[in-house]
C-alpha cells in the first residue's frame, strides 16, 4: 500500500512539473523568445554614405562573385537576383551624397530566420545571414516578415512552380575559418564608403566618423545599426533620419504563426511524440510479460 501511495505522488509531482514547464515555453515574454545578441567575433559590413559616388562598383562585384545574371538596365529594386543594390535619394543634389547601398542588414535578431520553417536560413558562426538553397521550399515567409525587405522570390521551375529565395550571403563561398574573410562588394568598392572588420571595431569607428561629420555641418549624421533588430552585421553611416533613405526607424521583429511553430508547436510535438512511442513500447513490453506471466501460471 505504501509503495502504491508513493508511486502516485511521483505521478502527480512528474505531471505537475511537466504542465508548468510547458506553460512557461509557451508563455513567455516576447524579448525572452526573441532575445540574442551579437558576439565579439562577429563581423559587419560598415557603409559610409558620406563617401559613396554611386559607381555601381559594388553591384557588378556582387553578380560575379554569386554568378548572378546581369539584368539589360539597371535594378531598381533588389530582388532575388539583385542582392546589392546604389539608390539615389529623390531630390537630393549629386554634390549632397544622394546615393545609398541596399543589401540585407543581416540582423541579429533576423526575421526570416525566425520564421523560416525548413533552416533554409540560419545564423553563421560570424552573424550574418546566411542561406542553403537546398533546404528552401520557397514558401516566401522571409520576403514577408524582414523589415528590410531583402530577401525576394526566383522561380526555380517554371514547370512544376517551385520557388527559392535569394538574397545576401556575405559571400560565404569566401570565407574562411578564422580572420575577418572577404566580400566582393568591399573589395570592389574605390572610395573606401563600404568596410569590412570586426563589428565591434566598426561600431566604435563609425561613431568617431559620425562626430566629424557633424562637426563639418552634416547635423543628421548617425550610424544606423548599432541596436536596431538586436544589432545589424550591415551598418550604415547616415546623412539624415533613416526614413530619408528608405529604412525603418525601429525595425520590428514579427511574431508570426510559422514561428511559434517552429520554435514551440513543433519542439513541443516532437517531444509529445517521442513520449507516445515510449510509452507505446513500455505498453507492449508490460502487455507481454502479463501474458507470459498468464501462461506459466
């Protein structure tokens, strides 16, 4: 009798404890879900705007490195062949540095990683975004949630349909184990208005170049990046307010339906499914010996 009395409190606390956890995954605050931050080994992109004569240098780079195909005028717009990307501020004369490079920020707390069902797109060792085409099913959730708007649709077979995304890759194919790597983008760039190093590094630097260009009467200068998305691996040095150049002021992170799947629903039922074979084959294995135990009796 004691031993049975025992056994059902351990039930009881077991379940106990199992409910509570599962209600703490599920119910807790949205900083907590989202929460991340940027290392002291990652690398960034730092962008000048103030140094930038829209050469283009930078998009050419970027098709060759990724074998992109080279449209007949010039893009407008990124797109999922178009991963880098000179805008001209509308209204801003050629001697105010109107120019400006779009590509993805990669975020620290990036959206399309966040709702991406298959790992197409995951967080790389050094913080950028990075992409396995052959994981994405080309269910557009990225292009739906980045507040940036990067990532873009391809059709991969006109025949059956399938899509795949694209966007910047930080040319991965370049990188190597340790140091800081390279990128076309950088590399092609004469003015020196795109860096690559340590993100650390960059921030501290861009902070000292913002300063001397309000110091030269550039008022609105400000680096963009440094917290926005949980801290971008793309910074910027601006001229003017972000909404200038087409950039959120706050970027906000989504929650989103494929997320709590795959961060909460899925883990959550793969556990409630392993659980159920478990206790399926204790089921069997106990219904056999109480069978066996009937024959030899």
């Amino acid at each position: 009798m004691g031993n049975n009395t025992q056994t059902t409190m351990d039930r009881r606390g077991f379940l106990k404890l199992s409910g509570a956890g599962l209600s703490g995954l599920l119910l807790q605050p949205t900083a907590q879900a989202f929460a991340s931050a940027s290392s002291e080994d990652d690398v960034a992109i730092l962008y000048d705007a103030s140094k930038c004569i829209g050469c283009r240098a930078c998009e050419r780079a970027c098709k060759e490195c990724n074998n992109l195909p080279v449209e007949p005028e010039p893009p407008s717009e990124l797109s999922a062949i178009t991963w880098n990307l000179i805008q001209q501020r509308k209204g801003v004369a050629l001697d105010e540095q109107p120019f400006f490079n779009l590509q993805c920020m990669h975020c620290t707390d990036a959206a399309c990683v966040m709702v991406c069902p298959t790992g197409a797109l995951y967080k790389d060792r050094r913080g950028f975004v990075a992409f396995d085409e052959d994981k994405c099913n080309g269910c557009g959730y990225c292009t739906q949630f980045c507040p940036f708007g990067a990532p873009h649709l391809k059709d991969a077979n006109l025949v059956t349909g399938e899509a795949k995304a694209g966007k910047c890759i930080f040319c991965c194919q370049n990188q190597p184990q340790e140091g800081v790597g390279r990128v076309a983008c950088v590399e092609a760039c004469p003015t020196g208005a795109l860096r690559l190093d340590w993100r650390q590094k960059l921030v501290d630097e861009a902070k000292i170049r913002v300063s001397e260009l309000k110091a030269a009467g550039h008022n609105g200068a400000m680096l963009y990046g440094e917290k926005e998305a949980g801290g971008l691996h793309r910074l910027s040095i601006l001229l003017d307010e972000p909404s200038a150049y087409g950039l959120p002021d706050d970027p906000q992170v989504p929650i989103t339906l494929s997320y709590v799947w795959q961060k909460i629903l899925q883990p959550v039922g793969s556990i409630a499914f392993g659980v159920t074979l478990v206790g399926s084959a204790a089921a069997y294995l106990i219904t056999r010996r109480t069978i066996h135990m009937e024959e030899v009796e």
